[in-house]
C-alpha cells in the first residue's frame, strides 16, 4: 500500500507540472496575440501615397566616396506606395519608384506592423498601427522603440492631421578595422500620420568617420488620395 501511495504522488506531481507547463504556454501566447491583435493597420486597400526623395552630403576630406545607391535618391522624380490588401497585421504593398530619366523600379512586397518586417529586405517598411500614443511601443514583438512626440502637422492644403514622431541612433564599427576607431553614427528621424500609420517624412542622417563624411536622406510625402497634402 505504501508503494501505491508513492507512485500515485509521483504521478500526480508529473501531471501537475504538465498542467502548470500547459497553463504557462497558453499564456505566452495569449500575451503574444494580444499583443498583435493591439495593433491594428490605418491604411486599407487602395490608398495611394507619393513621395519626394532627395539627399545632401558634405565632406572635409577629399579622400571621401559617395555611395552610388546614394545618387539614386536625387534622381528620383517620384516614389509611390499602393495599399493592395491588409490581412490582419499584414499591409501588402506596391511600391513604384520613378527616376527623372523616365525608368521605373516596381516591387510587390508587404510590412508586418507589430515586427517591422518587410519583405524584400530593401523594401518600404515605414508604415505603423494607427492611434498610437505617446510611449506606446511602435514594433512590439521586435524591441522597445517608442513613440516619442504627438503634435499637429499643417499640410501646404491647409489641412491638419495629429502625427507621431519616433527616432533613434546607431553607432557601428567597421569590422576591417582592428583598432575599432572607424565609425558609422546613424540617426533616423520619422514622422507618420497617426490615423492612418503612413510615413509622412523621413530624415536619415549616416555620419562617417574615417573619411570624414555626413550623408543626409529626406523622404516628404507631397502626395495622396486620403487627404489632400497640397
């Protein structure tokens, strides 16, 4: 009897770790999905959001080589962005980049609002939940980044829309440099339309080192069938 006694405790104590395991799980991913479920895309099929690209750089040092991806930016004519379905948390895109020679560059792609990933790797990727406030989360199941600052943006139209501001900084080492001395220092600027989660502009500022140079990116919405921007 002693013995039975013995098995059924041990049984028992395996059976309630199980439970306790099982209860565990289904918690994390109930925090997981109601974390997702939170956010919810302000675009939807059909919005159209045209943009102007252009860049600046400045160097002291006449060693310094402009990247050649860099001189695409000032030869932009037009970047637009097409809404093509939302699922859930997923905006589907078409993105189509028009250069002043006339060439075209389309891409299908799509933004996971809750992680930022976007597909291809190079793709838009600006594009937020809608309604978020000041210290809400921007990409939940990626990091901490918050939303920085709501203020009121007046449009040349006349028009007002509340907008979200988030940034940060990056600072990288060149890997071929033993003494860690070779630095790259990143800082991006973003302002999205709160309602709809839309990139309205973006400031890109790469600072080097060693050759000293600063390359500055602005992205400035001039265009869309939401509202009227001028």
């Amino acid at each position: 009897m002693i013995r039975m006694a013995k098995k059924q405790s041990r049984l028992l104590l395996i059976v309630a770790v199980v439970v306790i395991v099982g209860i565990l799980l289904a918690l994390v991913i109930f925090l997981g999905t109601q974390s997702a479920q939170g956010l919810t895309p302000g675009v939807k099929a059909g919005d159209e959001f045209i943009y102007d690209i252009s860049g600046s750089y400045v160097s002291t040092d006449s060693s310094a080589v402009v990247p050649e991806t860099f001189y695409q930016a000032n030869m932009t004519e037009w970047y637009k962005v097409t809404v093509t379905d939302v699922n859930g948390t997923k905006v589907s895109i078409n993105t189509k980049w028009r250069f002043e020679n006339g060439t075209e560059l389309d891409i299908t792609g799509y933004v996971k609002i809750e992680s930022g990933e976007v597909f291809p790797s190079n793709g838009f990727w600006p594009i937020y939940a809608s309604n978020l406030k000041v210290d809400d989360i921007v990409r939940p199941s990626r990091g901490q980044l918050t939303v920085n600052d709501t203020n009121t943006k007046e449009y040349a139209s006349g028009i007002t829309r509340e907008t979200n501001s988030v940034s940060w900084t990056e600072e990288l080492y060149d890997r071929d440099d033993p003494t860690g001395s070779t630095t790259l220092n990143k800082v991006t600027i973003i302002q999205f339309d709160r309602e709809t989660g839309m990139l309205v502009q973006l400031t890109d500022i790469s600072i080097y080192n060693n050759p000293q140079l600063t390359l500055t990116t602005t992205w400035k919405l001039i265009e869309s069938n939401v509202w009227t921007v001028s």
